[in-house]
C-alpha cells in the first residue's frame, strides 16, 4: 500500500473488526506519519469508524 499524502511505500496496515463484524483497516505512514482508516478499499474518516463501532449486532 501506498500513502496517498507522501507517496511513501512503507504504511502499515491493521485489520481490525468492530463490533458489528464489520472490517476495518487501520492504516499509518511510517515517513509523514499520516493515519487513515480503510473499509472495503474507501478512506474512511475517524468519526465513520466511531460511528460503524456503535451500531449494535444486528
Ligand atoms: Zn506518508
């Protein structure tokens, strides 16, 4: 994966599942030290991860 503020090629990348099964990506820049977070391949902002991690089990 590729940062997409500094081009750098070495960002980590963390899987994690929410409560809800659903499967997020935690990912951070090792050069620029941007954070970002993944779902299905779209960026997601903090707050639609918050949101994503309240909804109960359905
Ligand atoms: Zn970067």
């Amino acid at each position: 994966m590729q940062c997409s503020t500094c081009g750098a090629n070495s960002v980590i990348e963390i899987e994690l599942t929410l409560a809800n099964d659903t499967t997020v990506n935690f990912c951070s820049c090792h050069k620029c030290e941007t954070q970002w977070w993944n779902r299905d391949g779209e960026s997601l902002e903090l707050n639609a991860v918050l949101d994503l991690a309240r909804k109960p089990n359905s």
